[in-house]
C-alpha cells in the first residue's frame, strides 16, 4: 500500500478532520483513507458524461422531435 503525505493543511481542516474521525469512531488515518478511497471510487462528471453519450441511442431531428410534439397535441 502507498503512502500519503499531506502538507500545508490548515490547522482548522486538520482540527475539523479530526472531530469527524472521533465521531466515526476512526483514526484520523482510517477516516481519511475512507474518504480518499470514496473519492476515487466516484467517478468523475466527465467520465458520467462520456458513459451516457455511449449509451444514448436515438438519434433524432428536430423536425421528428416537433412532429411528434404536434401529434400528441392533436390527440388531446
């Protein structure tokens, strides 16, 4: 397993850090090592955007997408 150095975290983060850690009932090392393990595990706005555009499958004309607006309209 790697290790992980941070620096110049400031004394309120690192404060706050700790309450949190306490309260989860965790070291400050095992609480931050959850939340960097989640962080990585989430994956990014980008890569959600590149998963959709793969799935998506219409492929649609805007004149389709207004005929069919105005069909649905005539049924009413």
């Amino acid at each position: 397993m790697a290790t992980l150095y941070v620096r110049d975290l400031s004394e309120e983060a690192l404060t706050e850090l700790k309450i949190r850690a306490a309260r989860n009932r965790q070291s400050l090392q095992a609480y931050a090592r959850t939340l960097l393990e989640q962080e990585a595990a989430t994956p990014s706005l980008e890569d959600v955007l590149a998963r959709v555009e793969e799935r998506a499958t219409a492929r649609l004309e805007t004149g389709d997408v207004l005929d069919e607006i105005d069909r649905g309209r005539r049924r009413e």
